[in-house]
C-alpha cells in the first residue's frame, strides 16, 4: 500500500512537471524545441536590461535576452540573443535598448536590415545603438525646472515694479495723446465704413467697379475679335495650303514652275547661241570685222569733224548745194 502510495505520488509530480514544461513552451516561457540562432550585441549601457527580457522587430517579439556578460577591456555590456532562426535579422541590422514607458520593462529592438544582407547566424555580431539613459533625462529636467523655479522667485514684486515702472509712467504722461490718437483712428475708420474720403469712396463706390466691369468686357470682346481673325488667317492659310486662289495656285500650281523652267532653259540657250556667235546679236558681240569697221567709221567721222570746223560757214553752204545739185 505504501508502495503504491508513493509510485502514484511520483507519477502526479512527473506529470505535473511535464504539464508545466509544456505549459511554460507555449506561452513562450522556454525556447528548447524551437530552432534559434545566437548572436551577439554590445552596449555601453543596457538599462537596467535583464536575462529573459524579449527581443522585438517592430513590436513582434523574435526571441530574448540569454545572457548578460561584462567586456571590461571594451568598456562594454556583451547581450547573448537568442533568436528564432526564421526571424528577419541580417547582418545590419541595428540593435536598440528600448523601454516601454516610464515604468514598463526594457527590451531589445531590433532593425530589419536590409533584404539584400546576408542573413544573421551565430557568429554575428549586431550593430547597435545607444538610447538616452532615463536617469540623465531625469536629472536634465530637474535642472531645467529648478531654474525655471529660481527665474520665478527672481520676479519678486519690487522687480517687476522696477520693470514695468518705466513703461506704466509712459502710459501715464501720454495718456491724452494715445487717447486722441485712438479717437482719430476711430474716426477715419467710421469714415471709411460710411463711404467717405479716397479710401471710403474706392471701398463704396461702385463706379469703380463698373470702370473695371467694363474694362474686363471691353477685354473679353478684343479676345473674341482677335479668335475670329485668327479664324480667319488659319481659313486663308488653309485655302493656301489647299491651292485655291492665285496665291495658292502659284504655290501649288506646278504649270507656273514648268513655264518658269522652260523659260529659263530657253533663255539659257539663247545665251549660249550669243556667246558662240550664233545669230545677229552673236555676230555683233563676237564678229571682230564689225568692232573694226566700227571703229574705222568712228575715225572717219571724227575726221570729217575736225575738216568741218576748219572751213567757213559759206563754204559748208556751198558744199551742201554743190551736193544738192
């Protein structure tokens, strides 16, 4: 019975360890049927960072902390990570100490890294980055609100007596003034709302307004001229463009560019005709016997010339009747 008693009692507390070693597995309390990889992290300061605290990717947590070891001759907190090994960490992948709040536990945030890094193994060593410690920020603000506190005190009554004195003894000696330079203000803005004056009347006034109506109109009907002529240019140069018309037909006709060619090739020929000779005005320009009796005549006559003022008047006379008769 005792035998039995205690074999029971060893079976309750087996099976209760199991329940719990399961129970701790699935609730991600142990790790050892998962597959991980470990690597390596090092900080100056890891903030209060303990043995068991996650390992998160964007608030997904991908592993935890394994163990925390010292790096005297670095100066430096060495993290053993344990992650899982389908999580997505590569080789630069930057490792952050990370609070969740003011009172919330630290954890270590990691980086995706970029897809075309190797992935992590355990002979990595991550990047990392250092957070402000908390306890500095918290000793900065306590400085910063104890001088804000001593600024405060500083501003005792009789400063700011002193400080404002000045300014209260001009607002006192130039009362009248400030007051009558209100009441001005006050008049010429009423002024203005009633109309009246340069201002009011450009305010109220609706000539101006029909000046300006009847300018932009007078602006509209030039536009709508200024489309109807260019209509009209964009009709002529499609008629044109199309032959119709004399100056279409002498740019689209080819009879007149035959004509112009055959006259020119005509008149090319002619030439040629002149300046082989050929013809009366060839012979002329290029026979050397006519350029000879011309000048031979131009001689004579030059002669006849001089022979001419030589002799009388009544010897001309009777020489042209000798000639008549």
């Amino acid at each position: 019975m005792k035998n039995s008693l205690e074999t029971l009692l060893g079976m309750f507390i087996a099976l209760a360890m199991i329940a719990a070693f399961f129970i701790l597995e699935i609730i991600g309390g142990l790790n050892v049927f998962k597959s991980a990889i470990h690597v390596k992290a090092a900080f100056a300061n890891i903030q209060e960072l303990k043995v068991g605290d996650p390992v998160k990717i964007s608030g997904v947590q991908v592993g935890q902390v394994e163990h925390v070891g010292l790096d005297p001759e670095n100066g430096k907190v060495e993290l053993t990570l344990r992650l899982d090994k389908d999580a997505p960490v590569h080789t630069d992948s930057i490792a952050t100490v990370k609070y969740a709040g003011l009172l919330g536990a630290n954890y270590v945030a990691l980086s995706f890294g970029k897809p075309t890094s190797p992935k992590a193994d355990n002979a990595t060593h991550l990047l990392t980055q250092e957070q402000p410690d908390l306890s500095a920020l918290m000793a900065k603000l306590d400085e910063a609100a104890t001088g804000v506190q001593t600024i405060t005190r500083s501003f005792s009554g009789e400063k700011i007596d002193n400080l404002l004195g000045p300014f209260t003894d001009f607002m006192r000696v130039n009362n009248p003034k400030i007051t009558a330079i209100i009441a001005n203000v006050n008049g010429i803005t009423t002024e203005i709302a009633q109309g009246k004056g340069t201002v009011g009347r450009l305010i109220r006034d609706d000539t101006l307004y029909t000046s300006a109506l009847g300018a932009v109109t007078n602006l509209q009907d030039t536009s709508l001229e200024i489309k109807h002529t260019v209509a009209q240019a964009r009709g002529i140069v499609d008629q044109v463009n199309s032959g119709q018309g004399t100056v279409g037909k002498l740019i689209k006709d080819d009879a007149l560019y035959k004509e112009t060619t055959s006259g020119m090739t005509n008149l090319r020929e002619i030439l040629q005709k002149v300046n082989q000779g050929q013809g009366s005005v060839g012979k002329l320009l290029n026979d050397q016997e006519f350029y000879n009796n011309a000048k031979l005549s131009l001689q004579k006559l030059d002669k006849a010339t001089e022979s001419l003022e030589d002799t009388g008047p009544l010897s001309i006379l009777g020489s042209v009747m000798n000639s008549l008769l």
